[in-house]
C-alpha cells in the first residue's frame, strides 16, 4: 500500500534531499598542522595560513582528506598537500576522459 502525500510533504521532501554546495578557500597552516576553510573574507596566504584550494566544497575536502591520510605521515608539509591536489586533479581529470570516450 502506497502512502499518498500532500504537496507541502513533497516539498518539504525536495527541501531536505537538495544540498548546497558551498565553495570556500581551503588553507593549510603547516606551523599549527590544521586546516581551516575561509569564506573569502581574509586575505589569502596570511599569518602562516597558505591556501590549498582556491574553491573546495564539503565533498572536495572529504576526498581531499582521504587522500592526504591514505598513508600514515607524521607531520604535513605545504608542499605534500599541493601534489595531493594535483593528483586529485589528474584523476578527476583521467575520469572525465574516459567518461567522455564512451
């Protein structure tokens, strides 16, 4: 038996399966070995922070972090993090060609 729902269900519905996607500049401070996302509001590369990515969602960061803890490393370096992302972007970048291929 199918339960029938009102259109204000629905919406309420689409409203909880819809996510926004907020981009921010993700930093990297190698001192403090922590990262923090900044909204655009502070200058970029100050006070010991040096940006990582200039525009990372939620979603880039989850498979950002994977793959920078995918081995066991004692203390990050900026450059580490920098060819992390550049790895991540050639793999996205090896998928969509494939992708497109078919």
């Amino acid at each position: 038996m199918e339960i029938k729902k009102t259109n204000k269900q629905k919406e309420k519905i689409k409203i909880m399966n819809e996510t926004v996607e907020n981009n921010y500049r993700l930093e990297f401070n190698e001192e403090q070995q922590n990262f923090h996302f900044d909204n655009n509001y502070h200058k970029p590369n100050t006070f010991g922070w040096v940006t990582i990515m200039d525009s990372c969602s939620d979603i880039d960061y989850k498979i950002f972090d994977a793959y920078v803890n995918r081995v066991k490393i004692n203390k990050l370096t900026t450059k580490y993090l920098l060819k992390c992302v550049l790895d991540i972007k050639a793999i996205h970048n090896l998928k969509n060609v494939v992708t497109n291929k078919k």
